[in-house]
C-alpha cells in the first residue's frame, strides 16, 4: 500500500484539510479502508476499486482474508470471478492485521449490528472495532460507520472511543455517518446505483466524506450522524410497518374469500400513493426483524413509546405458527392426515429469493415447529446446500438439501414453500405431491390445474 499523505501540518478538522481530502479523493489518490468484509464491505471495497482508489480491506475472519486473497467467492451473488478482477488492479490489499489501521487515509466500517438475546441492540461489534482503530487513529483520518444503528451511535459511541487516542473528532480527524442501503441479490440496483445519505456534525467533515461517497455514486448529503442514521431505520421501519400491515390483510380477505394477491396485483396499478408489499411465511433477514428495534430501545431511553414497530413486530412473529395451523388444517381436511408422523419438505430456506443468506429467515423457525409436532421435516434450497452453522437454531447445522427428483418429492405428504426461489421447477412440484402449503404465490400458474392440492397461506 502507498504511504498515506502526511496532513498533519494542517489545521485538522478546518477548511483546509477537507479541501486538501477533497481534492485527493477527485484524484483518487486515497487509501479506502474497508472494515468487515461481509455482504456490505465486499462490494464496497470492488465499486472503490473501480473507481480507481488504493483499497484496503481487513475483517477479523481470517478466513475471508485467504478467500479474497485466492480469488475464492464466498458470497453466493460476488462469484470468483469479480475477486480476481478485484485482485487484478494490484490496487486491493486485505489483512487481519489490526496494526496497519494506521495506513489508510479513510476507513468505513461495516461491522455486523445484531440484536442481543433480550432483542436489545449489540453495538459491540462497532465498539470493539472503534476500539481497535483508536489505538492507530492518526491525523487526517475520516472514519465512517456504515453498520445500521440507532441514532445517536456515532455521536455517542463511535466519537468517545475514537478521542480516547488523545485526538479530538472535527479537528484532528474527521468522522461521519452513512448508512449502508445495499440490497443483496438485487439485479436492479446496487452500491453504485444506490443514492448515499451521509450526515456528518460539521461542514468539513461532512465535505470530506461526501468527497469519497461521491466518486461511487450520488450522494445525499444530511445535518449531521444522528439524522443520517435515523433516515436508515426510517426506511426499515416503513418496510417493516407495511409487511405487517399486508401479513393482516392476507388474513383478513383470507376469511372473505379473498385473494390478497390478486388485490396486491389490482391496487399496485394505481400511479401514486400505493407501494407493492408481500406476505410471506414471516420475517427475515439481517435487516427488517432487527433494525427497527434499534430504535425501539433507543426511543424507551427517551421515554417514547413505539407502539407501531412494536404492533408490526407483534403481528409478523405470529405469521409462521398460523402458516403452520393452515398446514395442520389443510393435511387434516384434504389428506386426513396428521402433521405428526407425517413427512414434511419445506422450499426455501434463505430468507429471501435468490440469495443464500439464511439470517433470521422463518424457514429454520418453521422447520423447528414442524418437528415438535412430531413431522419427520427435510429441506430444499437450491442456494444452500448444507445448513451453516446459525445462532438461533444449531441444531440444524450440518442438515443438507435433499436432491429435486420426482423420486425425492414423491415421498412427501406435504411440502411447504417458504421461499420462492425463481430457479426451482414448480412443475414437478405440481405433478409429484399432493398438498402443496405456498406462503409466497410461487404456484400462482398452475393453481388452476392443479386445484385442491395448493393451499394459499
Ligand atoms: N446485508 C445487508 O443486506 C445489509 C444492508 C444494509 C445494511 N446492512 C448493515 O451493514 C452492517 C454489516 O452487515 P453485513 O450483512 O455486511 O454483515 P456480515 O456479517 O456479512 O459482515 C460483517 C463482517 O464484519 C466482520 N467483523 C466482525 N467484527 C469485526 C471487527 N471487530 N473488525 C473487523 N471485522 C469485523 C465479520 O467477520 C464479517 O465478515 C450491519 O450493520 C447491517 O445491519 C446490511
């Protein structure tokens, strides 16, 4: 890596060094930091590689460092090849090592952010990490964290632990807030595409890291941290809020007869004022069933109810146990069987279409009911081969994806889709087991043909 320009006989913190930063991000001579290689830092680093910087990437996993090292993907939709073109610009340098911190001119942290065992937030991943940038932090540093947080982080955590180098945020170094708004496996959009919100509390610092967002993308720039970080739960909470709200509908027009995707399909046609959201088995994600209690906690801490995102968490939570109580019905009813002793294949077991990331999705929490209602359970998902090991269900880890032959199907009284990847052949499903319980529409062509068999849930 280069040796980063030396501004410490500027005013740190004043115009002059933001203009100095500013000017060198336009020439691209910087150094980007990127800290947590994962789904948000890997593409980060490759669109700052594009545009022409010196990247450094570090992760406490050494075993991403060797992977991006090797040009071996380990994220399903960022295959090999666009490791070896990120290694191929002899620009890219990545490391475990905490001591060349010091090196680049800006880092960007993108730490995980989870929800501890009482759903409280767990900033430890950013403490430890600013922690461990305090003890190299130099003069003319920007420090930006990307991780989704609640508002109020990057004023109150991220700064105390950074000045406790001895060097004061706004004048010996710059920090700044951005969220990360990526949306893994989206064909249609992606870091370069995405406009990024950057807050930062004063001019030049907000100048400084609006000068490295802008060469990837266009920038939004807001106030200050606490602003920016609020407008990235603001944005989780709405999605959060309306896939409640669309999970009660489906009930509702469930009981009258309804088809609340044909209704979805019929309102989604108005021009203004209506936004598409889709039931489904239950949340999941790394994003929609956590961020918004950031700023539950956060709000109780001002003595501010958050009785919406409470209710809307309330309602999805309960989706998987009556997704589960429509099985039961529709085994018993159609094939007078029971769920116990039964044998059960759930589809999908990433939280979403298209993706291997299987972070709190529904399926491994509908997987786990089924068995205790004594249901002898598999799985299929194109995407994930072998169950990872997770936190929330261990248990599972090591359980492999059964083979899609019409042989295979045939043994099971009941599948459940619970995640409608595109590249799974619905036909054969049609045609090999009788009752088919689908939370995501996927059988939506050949509801007609095959009528009685498929249970909208
Ligand atoms: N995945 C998404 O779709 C998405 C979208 C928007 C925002 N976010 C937010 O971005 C943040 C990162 O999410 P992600 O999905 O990339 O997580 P991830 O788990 O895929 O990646 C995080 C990486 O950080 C590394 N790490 C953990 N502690 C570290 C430390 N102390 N120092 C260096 N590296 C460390 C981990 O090894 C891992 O590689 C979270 O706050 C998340 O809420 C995620």
């Amino acid at each position: 890596m280069n040796a980063p320009h030396d501004l410490r006989h500027l005013e740190a913190g004043s115009v002059e060094m933001a203009t100095a930063f500013a000017a060198r991000a336009a020439a691209r001579d910087l150094t980007i930091g990127i800290i947590g290689l994962g789904y948000v830092g890997l593409p980060l680093a490759e669109a700052f590689l594009k545009a022409g910087f010196r990247v450094f990437g570090y992760d406490v996993d050494e075993s991403k460092i060797s992977a991006i090292k090797a040009s071996r993907g380990y994220i399903k939709h960022i295959p090999d090849h666009r490791l070896r073109d990120m290694n191929a610009t002899g620009r890219l340098t990545v490391s475990a090592d905490p001591a060349a911190l010091g090196g680049p001119d800006c880092l960007l942290l993108c730490v995980p952010t989870p929800l501890n065992q009482h759903r409280e937030p767990d900033i430890s991943f950013v403490e430890s990490t600013c922690r461990t940038i305090a003890r190299t932090l130099r003069r003319g540093q920007l420090i930006v964290l990307e991780s989704t947080t609640y508002p109020g982080t990057s004023e109150e955590v991220m700064r105390p632990i950074l000045e406790s180098s001895g060097l004061k945020a706004g004048v010996d170094f710059a920090i700044a807030y951005s969220p990360e708004r990526e949306d893994p496996g989206n064909i249609d959009f992606d870091t370069t595409t995405i406009p990024k919100i950057v807050g930062a509390d004063s001019d030049p610092e907000r100048r400084m890291a609006v000068a490295v967002y802008e060469t990837i993308t266009e920038v939004v720039p807001v106030r200050d941290m606490k602003t920016a970080e609020a407008v990235k739960l603001t944005e989780n909470i709405f999605r959060l809020v309306n896939i409640a709200l669309i999970n009660e509908l489906k009930l509702v027009y469930g009981g009258m007869g309804i088809d609340v995707w044909e209704v979805i399909n019929g309102a989604k046609t108005k021009p203004f004022g209506f936004m598409p959201f889709y039931p489904g088995p239950g949340l999941g994600g790394h994003c929609i069933p956590i961020d918004p209690f950031y700023l539950t906690w956060k709000a109780r801490a001002h003595g501010q109810s958050t009785r919406f995102i409470e209710l809307a968490g309330e309602v999805v939570s309960g989706m998987p146990r009556i997704v589960i109580e429509q099985l039961t019905e529709a085994m018993s009813t159609r094939l007078r069987k029971a769920v116990a002793g039964s044998r059960i294949l759930v589809v999908g077991l990433a939280y979403k279409k298209n993706v291997d990331d299987m972070r709190e999705s529904p399926s491994l929490h509908l997987i786990h009911m089924l068995r205790k209602r004594g249901a002898e359970v598999d799985y299929y998902d194109p995407h994930i081969p072998e169950v990872p090991h997770n936190r929330d269900h261990p248990e599972f880890a090591g359980l492999r994806s059964i083979a899609w032959t019409r042989e295979s199907l045939a043994q099971y009284d009941a599948v459940l889709i619970s995640t409608d990847h595109d590249d799974i052949d619905y036909q054969l499903l049609a045609e090999t087991v009788p009752l088919i319980i689908d939370t995501r529409n996927a059988m939506r062509d050949f509801v007609e043909t095959h009528t009685g068999k498929i249970v909208k849930a």
